[in-house]
C-alpha cells in the first residue's frame, strides 16, 4: 500500500507544462542520453514500445510508466543518441495507435526539466521517478559522474521537496571527514531503504545503515547516520527512499561541530539505547572516529544495573562483558529460587541475543558472612560483531511472565592486557573444564591474546660495550618483574672463561616499566665485570614467548641457548656438554640437569602424562629426588626439556618459527617448541653433565593470573589441542614406565 508522505511531494498541474496532446518532447538526460516524453490521456497498462524505423534496436533502452491524477499516463524512455539521422515509432495507447518521431543527432536539445517531469504525477508516480533517478538509470546509463544528469537530479530533488524541506543536523564530530547526523523519518515510516546525498556537484549513495531511536511522543522516529562531510554545502539534500516513498531532507551543518563526548553529555538523560546506536556508528568509521567511541564510553560511563529481588524473586548480576572478534564473553551470575528466568539476552539495538547457546555454569557464592548467598555463576560465549568494545552492553533478563530486566555491567577495561587477564578471571580455576575452555573461554581468550601480540611496537636495544662480531653462543635471557637473581647470574657469566670468549648475553625486559632501573643496574654490572651486555626493551609485557622470540631476533650466535632470569650455573664449563651434543645430527634441542637451591633435582627431561582430568600435562623425570640418583645422570633421549634452559641451533629455531606465541603468560611454549623439533625429524636430549640451579616459578611469583591457575589449565588444553596424538604415541606403555620413576633396569646398568 502506498504510504503518503505529503511533506516531500509535489502536484504541479498538466497545464502548467504543456497539454498531452502537445506529442512526444526530447530532451537531454546526460551528455548523450537522452529522454522521450509523452503524455497519453487515457490509462495506459504497458510502458509502451519504443523502435527505430528501420535499423538495429536502441540499446540500452529503458522505459518508465508514470500515472497522472487526471487519468492519463506519462510515459519515460530513455535511450543513448544515435549516431546519425533516425525516425523512432512510439507505440502506446490504443492498439495500433503510434506517434513518428523525427530524431536528428545534431539538433541542439534542451535540458530536461524536473518541473515537466513531475506536473500533475500521483504520489505513487512520483516515487517511481524519484527511485528511477536515483537507482536505476544512472547506473544502466552510467551517469552518476555526468555533471549534466546531477544537476537535473539536483533539480528533480528540490522541486519534489517542500518549500522549506525538514533538517536534518550534524549534531557531532566523528572524525576530521566525518559528522554524526540526526534526523527524522516521515510519520508512519519505521525504517529507511536507501540513502542519497545530492548536491549541484555529485550524488553518491550513503553506505551504512542507519540507527533508530525510540519514536517520539508522535510516534515519529528519529535516525542517527554516520556521513561524510566532504562536498557537503549549503545546497545539499538528503534523499530517504522506502518500499512506497521518499522524503527529501535539507543538511544543516554548523561550522563547529561537538565531539561526540560533548554531543552527549549536552542530551542530560539520554535513552541508553541511542548511546549505544552513536558508539556503534562510530566504531564502524576510520581510526579517529573509533577512538570518540571508546573516549565517550570512558567519560560518559553509565551506573552499573544489577537485578536484586529479594529471597524469593529472581537476582542477577553482569560484571564481564568482553567483546571480540570471535563473540563477547559474558560472565554474572543468577539467582532465581522459584524458576522464574526464561534467559538472559544481550541486547544488542532492536535484537535480543540468548546467552544460553553457549554457556558454562558452575556453583557460586555471592556476599560474605551472614549475608553469603548460594548463586549459580555463568560464563557464556554470545555472537556479537562489534569493530570497539562495548564497555558497557546492556543485558535482558527475561522472566515467564514477560517483564524484563535491564543489566548494565561496570564499565570494562580497555587496555588489551588488562581485558585478557579479566577474561582469565572468567571462570574459576577449580570449573575449568575441557568443555568449558573449548566453548566459552578458549575463542575469546586467542582473540584477544592475539590483539595484544598484534599491538606489540618494536622492542629497544641498547648495548653496553662492544659486542662479539662472531660468538658461538647468544644466552637470551627473559626478564619480568623479578630482578632478584640478576647479579649473581651475571656473576656466575662472567666468572665463566668459555661465555666470556664466546657467548654474548641478551637480556629481554617484559616489564618495559623497570627499564631505566634494569638499565642502570646492568651498566654498573658491566662495569664490574668488563663483560659486554645486550638489553632488549620490550614495547609492553608481552609473554615468555614473545620476549624469548625477541632476544633470538638480535642474537648473531650458530647456537641460542635459552636461560631463564632464575637459573645460575653450578660452576663454569656448563655450555660445553651441551654444545657437544648439538654437534651431531641426532637431536635437535638439549637441555641440562636442572636443581633445587637445596641440591634435588628439579628437571631431568620432561614428559607427558594425563592429569586428574584426562588432560595432557608436563612433567619433570625424577622431580624432588637426590641431585645423584642414578637415573638422573644418564644422557638419553626425551620427549622434552624445559626452556628453562634449552639449547638449539639458531638455524633450526627460526626454521621452527621459535616459540610459539599464543600460549597464555608462560607455560608450554618449551614442550611446544620440542614437539616442533620433533615435526622435523630430530630427537630431544637431556645432557646430564651440564648442571645448573632452577629456582622453580621464583621469575613469575608476582604473576596473579598464573598463580590463579587459568593461564596454566587454558595453555594444556591448547597444548594438547594440538599434540594430543603426538603425545599419546611417545608416552607408550614402556614409556610411561620410566616416567614413573620404575627404571630398575637402567640404574644396574
């Protein structure tokens, strides 16, 4: 049905422009387009036929039949200029009535008018003019560039417009080429189809959808849109098309627009639901208009909304609210004693999307004391395409009896680290099953794990003295937070005669914070001992992997030996066994004997056994026994050694990618990378000569996340995602023997 919209609609009478009966009128649509005009005073049910007398077919051909209030028809034809002189039969009307009509290419034809297009249209006509003008013939006769047909488009628009066309206004700044624009839709219209911006100069379709907010004490909406402000003058006009209308808008646009911060905080109450329209348009837009949508949301936060009903109604809280290319991770709680929640939703404009797709729950408390209170805590993955993070969505709980509650979480962290340890905080350590990872916690997690490698800047180097141009070995050192052990391993380096001659020594700093104490304390260490030191600055704290893969980048040793911040050699000479293992071409990483500060053994080779839950984990071979037990000191191959201290041919670390990154914080890039090793046809050594103290965690005690247990259970569900089989090949039945310790036969041996 046609939808009257009476505000953008002209009726300009027939005999304003001419009589039907004045015959078929030629003009110029574009440069060689042109336009057949002919006014039928009866109702004609076919847009007619339009053929050259003789010759080939006018190609491309397009035809438009309009409706007149008096009755009669108006018929369209648009066609390209022949290319010589020719006489077109127009058929139309009454059966086997035809009009002659004498076309010479030379003649000078006049400019189409808009008044003589629209004299005397129904509504409904006029729509189809204007949806024509707009969409269809420019692009069949390729004339949206024609400065000719824009300027009639130009005309057509403002003639069909009100003689003061309603505003619409640029109420704020998005960025420096783009303003957020408010308008409003014609009465009884509820959605908007297409977009044009036409001006004198160019017409071009406005991309992106528009947003709606909540209609007006009228019933009236209002439409918020992202444009670009360049070729925006004083002339323009906005075009919005429906199924059976359109409606022509007028831009105000002032000279000094607000920020979107300064827009929004001018409304005093605003509706949330608009809020959340202006961070989505902005987030869509380039980099500076992205930025305005996370500064509003950091300075215009809204009041955290829980749901407390008492001890019989429902209760709810939302306080994780995540959002990542891979779905928004959703974390609360419920508390509904008499089952009166249907679900909860995230509300996300005019849709409400369920939680309960995907969803982990688990036992909670909620209070302390006398006021705790049993609750069942939820972690749910929901499908949510978002350019920025929504710090604050809004949430929908939805009860049987169809009320609904709305809840608004506390504003959520911005900075990338801080989102990844709040999503580490998702799920209790002791809930963390494979399932709950694999669905709910696992695809937010490398998300965003993931932007945080991708915003790693580019790592500082500084040197203190003059590098080796040619060392054997690069020992790459990881440092984070934990600096205790710095002067005595550097002490031990140094009274070492092989390191001195043949090694240089890379410090890598994930905390970049203690960059000038680390850096103050190594030049007076350099000092100290004459020994040449390299210090890698890494941009942000980054991970083991990452500051390990950095510091091998800037190594220039044939071999890299990996050496974490709090193992010290036992006495020099240490690197000299295990060089002598990487000579041959049996393995194609070694590790050493690694103690406790009271002499038990810490790390004698690693392997893979399943844990309480079925998962595969690392273990150390012959953890807490004497420093001497027989089978500790036997070299023999393993499934692994712990990148406490590794050692590799630089070669083959880089032909292996190095570590691998997107474990969480620090755990099973060493397995990882010796399982790559073994992809590639070597074995793993343990080399027991080489002996070195291991003080176990003492580099990451300040770490909360991994203390809490998430980081480590997430890294063995990725680990054994991807070695799973493996691992379960090299743990034969034999194998799990000796891991256990039952190596009777070896120690006789």
């Amino acid at each position: 049905m046609l939808q009257s919209v009476p505000q953008t609609l002209v009726s300009l009478p027939v005999e304003q422009v001419g009589s039907p009966e004045a015959g078929p009128q030629i003009s110029l649509l574009a440069g060689s387009v042109m336009l057949l005009m002919f006014d039928v005073d009866t109702r004609v049910w076919s847009a007619g036929r339009l053929e050259p007398a003789c010759g080939p077919a006018l190609a491309p051909l397009a035809a438009l039949r309009l409706q007149r209030e008096d009755g009669g028809t108006r018929l369209l034809f648009a066609f390209r200029r022949p290319a010589q002189m020719q006489t077109l039969s127009l058929f139309a009307g009454r059966v086997g009535q035809s009009v002659e009509v004498a076309l010479d290419p030379v003649d000078d034809f006049s400019p189409t008018e808009p008044e003589r297009l629209l004299a005397g249209l129904t509504p409904a006509a006029q729509v189809s003019l204007m949806t024509t003008f707009l969409e269809t013939w420019p692009s069949i006769f390729r004339m949206r560039t024609s400065r000719r047909f824009v300027a009639l488009l130009h005309r057509l628009v403002r003639a069909s417009a009100p003689v003061e066309p309603p505003l619409v206004r640029a109420v704020a700044r998005l960025d420096a080429a783009t303003a957020l624009i408010e308008g409003g839709l014609p009465m009884g219209c509820d959605a908007i189809g297409t977009l044009y911006c036409v001006s004198p100069d160019g017409m071009r379709r406005i991309s992106g959808a528009p947003r709606y907010g909540a209609p007006g004490a009228r019933g009236q909406r209002r439409f918020y849109l992202a444009l670009e402000t360049a070729g925006i003058g004083a002339d323009t006009f906005i075009v919005l098309t429906g199924p059976n209308w359109f409606a022509v808008r007028r831009i105000e646009m002032p000279g000094d627009l607000a920020s979107l911060t300064r827009w929004w905080r001018s409304l005093g109450k605003p509706d949330p639901v608009l809020r959340e329209h202006a961070v989505a348009l902005a987030s869509s837009g380039a980099p500076a208009a992205q930025a305005a949508a996370v500064e509003m949301q950091l300075q215009c936060p809204l009041p955290p909304r829980a749901l407390s009903g008492g001890p019989h109604l429902p209760s709810a809280d939302i306080d994780l609210a995540l959002a990542t290319d891979r779905g928004m991770l959703v974390g609360g709680w419920l508390r509904d004693p008499l089952g009166m929640v249907t679900g909860i939703d995230l509300l996300a404009g005019d849709a409400a999307l369920p939680l309960g797709a995907v969803q982990h729950t688990f036992s909670g408390i909620v209070g302390k004391g006398d006021d705790a209170t049993a609750v069942t805590g939820f972690c749910a993955l929901v499908a949510a395409d978002v350019a920025v993070p929504m710090l604050q969505p809004r949430f929908g709980v939805a009860l049987k009896s169809g009320e609904r509650h709305v809840l608004v979480p506390p504003p959520q962290p911005v900075d990338v680290a801080e989102r990844r340890s709040r999503a580490l905080k998702a799920i209790p350590p002791q809930f963390l099953t494979g399932d709950a990872i694999a669905r709910c916690l696992a695809p937010a997690l490398a998300a965003i794990h993931g932007e945080l490698m991708a915003t790693q800047g580019a790592p500082r180097v500084v040197t203190l003295g003059t590098r080796l141009k040619a060392p054997r070995v690069s020992i790459v050192v990881p440092l984070y937070r934990v600096l205790d052990f710095l002067r005595v391993q550097v002490g031990a380096f140094a009274a070492d005669g092989f390191v001195r001659e043949a090694c240089e020594i890379i410090y890598v700093l994930d905390s970049p914070k203690q960059a000038d104490g680390l850096e103050h304390l190594l030049r007076g260490l350099h000092l100290l001992y004459d020994l040449p030191l390299v210090l890698v600055v890494m941009a942000r704290n980054a991970g083991f992997a990452a500051a390990s893969n950095a510091g091998a980048r800037e190594a220039r040793g044939d071999v890299v030996a990996q050496v974490n911040s709090d193992v010290i050699p036992t006495a020099a000479g240490w690197l000299s066994p295990l060089l002598a293992a990487l000579e041959g071409e049996e393995f194609g990483a070694v590790g050493p004997k690694l103690l406790f500060d009271d002499g038990s053994l810490q790390h004698a080779g690693m392997y893979f056994a399943p844990g309480p839950r079925g998962q595969w984990l690392n273990h150390h071979f012959h953890k807490g026994m004497p420093r001497h037990y027989p089978p500790a000191t036997v070299a023999r191959n393993v499934p692994a050694v712990t990148g406490a201290c590794l050692l590799m041919r630089r070669t083959l670390f880089e032909e292996v990618g190095g570590f691998t990154e997107d474990y969480v914080i620090g755990d099973y890039e060493d397995s990882d990378l010796c399982l790559k090793v073994r992809a590639k046809g070597f074995e793993v050594g343990y080399v027991p000569q080489a002996e070195l103290y291991h003080l176990e965690r003492r580099s990451m005690s300040v770490n909360a996340d991994h203390a809490r247990g998430a980081a480590s259970a997430y890294n063995a569900w990725l680990h054994a995602q991807r070695w799973g089989d493996v691992m379960a090949t090299l743990m034969t039945p034999d194998a799990a023997l000796s891991a256990s310790g039952q190596l009777e036969a070896e120690c006789a041996a």
